[in-house]
C-alpha cells in the first residue's frame, strides 16, 4: 500500500523520499514553527543555459541550436529557534541537516528525494525532485537560542510537480466478443488483436510532464499510443495474470520494471522515453495489445508541471 505524504500547512515544507510519511517537515507561516524551523527565503536559479549555438562560417551572425538546462538549484535560508531551550535549536539544526543529507539517499545510486513546498500566499502544494546538496550552519547566535543556515537542493530538471498525482485507467474489450455465433462453419478467424479503450489524459499544468504508465496483465505486446502524434511506447513480451510493467519516463528514473523488479527495457518499442512527456492541455490515448479475457488494464498517472513553487490549484 503507498504510504501518504505528510500533510504541509501554509508556509511548511519537507524533504524526504517519495511516498513517505517519514519525511522531514518544516517551517510555517506564524510560531511556532515545525521542527522549531523558520524558513526566511526560498530563491531557485535555474542554472547556465547549455547552448549548441554555430557561428555562421565567413559572415557575421549565429545559428541556434538546442539550448537545455542542468535543473535547477532551490536555496533556502532560515533558522533553527529555541530560545526557551537553547540545545534545542541545535538539536533541530542536526534533524534538518540529517534529513537534508540523508546517506540512504546520498550513497545510493539513482535515487532522489522530494522537496515539497506549500509556499506562502499560495493555494497549492508543489513539489520537485532531486537531491539536498550542501546545508551551512552558523553558530554565532547559539546562546541566543538561534542557529541561522543556508541549504540548497539540486533538483533534477526545472519544474514544480502538482502534488496530487492524477491517474487514468485504460481497460481492453475483446473484439472477436459477438462476432462469433453458432453453429460456427470452419475454419474460425478469431481477432488477433483488441478494440482497446482510449481516453483523454490532461495535463493541466503549463510545462509538459512524465507519465508513469503501468501495463497489468493477462496481456500480450501491450502498447499505448497518444493519438494524432507520433508517440507511442509498448513492450514487446507477455504480462501474465497477475504481472505488471511499470514504466517510468521521469528524467531522475527512466526505467522498465517487471512486479519482479526485473528490467525489460531491452525490449521496449516505438518511441524512446525521453519523447514521452506530455504536453500540456488534453492528450487521447488509447491502449493496444492482445487479451483475450478483456481484464488486463494500462494505469497512466503524472503530475501537472509548472515553473512556479506556488499560485492557484492547476484544475
């Protein structure tokens, strides 16, 4: 079962793992605040444009090419307070440090954390993916109960995440279903394929974003497709009853995963992960495959993707 993210009030944040409710959680609009963490100002650089940009030979001008970014970089300042305990802004100090440098995180290849904002003034909570990189305390005020710091989060691309997931569910519907009656005169032309549900995926955010597209058998060569593009994405293999394959097109993650935590991304068709973002407004998609028992499904969710860290619900 997913464990539910804690619930952030105006001005909170928190940094943890996805899914987990043992996230860090801290800040807040008035005293007192989470974890007695004040947080004082968040900034976000999105870092040097990588350009591919020519010169044009033997005249004046420029020829541009792809200009991508690094992913941005969050910095937050703040302080840990307690005056009342003077050891306790320490203490608070070390839980926020611990959480942001977290060595299951830091030391495990690939993996990344959530950094979650319910930014004051806004409406909406966001998130984005990466990793707590450097944290700086100063302890010149610790008498006083006060221990300011300054840390920075490296985020793997440049957007803001809508922290509610969205889902859409595809199901198949056998197509041979009442084309065949008796008495049957052989030979017998069964449907080799499936009249397969579509429907329409919306990304109600102003960036495209990442699906995660899970295929639960019983199916065959399971696919799906966003209509009147030239995306599309399948695998080339067979889900029984009861397997699943989970791919997961986000930057940080790019990966195929049986239920047996298997990768079959060696035998995935059509178009490469990196096309499969979804653009924003409304995407038809429609799932392809072969089951006959018209009980297998394809799950696609994905987060609504924005530049900013806070405004109105993206609805």
């Amino acid at each position: 079962m997913p464990v539910a993210d804690p619930t952030l009030t105006a001005g909170q944040y928190s940094i943890g793992t996805e899914g987990s409710s043992a996230a860090f959680v801290y800040g807040g609009s008035v005293s007192p605040w989470a974890n007695n963490i004040q947080v004082s100002s968040t900034s976000v650089d999105t870092g040097t444009v990588n350009v591919q940009d020519q010169a044009v030979v033997g005249q004046d001008g420029l020829q541009f090419g792809v200009d991508t970014y690094p992913g941005m970089v969050v910095t937050q300042q703040g302080q840990a307070y307690s005056p009342a305990a003077v050891a306790a802004a320490m203490d608070s100090y070390s839980a926020l440090a611990g959480a942001w440098n977290n060595p299951a995180v830091r030391l495990a290849d690939g993996a990344v954390q959530v950094l979650r904002a319910y930014y004051r003034g806004s409406s909406v909570v966001r998130r984005t993916y990466g990793r707590g990189r450097k944290i700086m305390p100063s302890y010149g005020m610790v008498n006083q109960g006060l221990v300011p710091w300054t840390a920075q989060f490296q985020s793997a691309d440049n957007t803001w995440y809508e922290d509610v997931k969205s889902s859409l569910t595809l199901t198949a519907v056998p197509s041979f279903r009442g084309t065949l009656a008796p008495p049957w005169t052989p030979p017998l032309q069964l449907a080799a394929t499936s009249n397969y549900q579509q429907n329409t995926l919306v990304n109600s955010g102003s960036l495209p974003t990442w699906p995660v597209i899970t295929f639960n058998g019983p199916v065959s060569y399971p696919g799906v497709t966003f209509v009147n593009t030239p995306v599309s994405i399948g695998y080339q293999g067979i889900l029984a009853a009861g397997a699943s394959l989970t791919i997961d097109t986000r930057p940080w993650a790019r990966t195929a995963l049986l239920n047996s935590g298997a990768s079959v991304a060696g035998y995935l068709t059509g178009s490469p992960m990196l096309s499969m973002q979804v653009q924003p407004g409304a995407t038809v998609t429609h799932y392809t495959g072969q089951d006959y028992t018209g009980s297998s499904t394809c799950v696609i969710q994905w987060r609504s993707a924005t530049l900013s860290i806070g405004g109105s619900y993206l609805a």
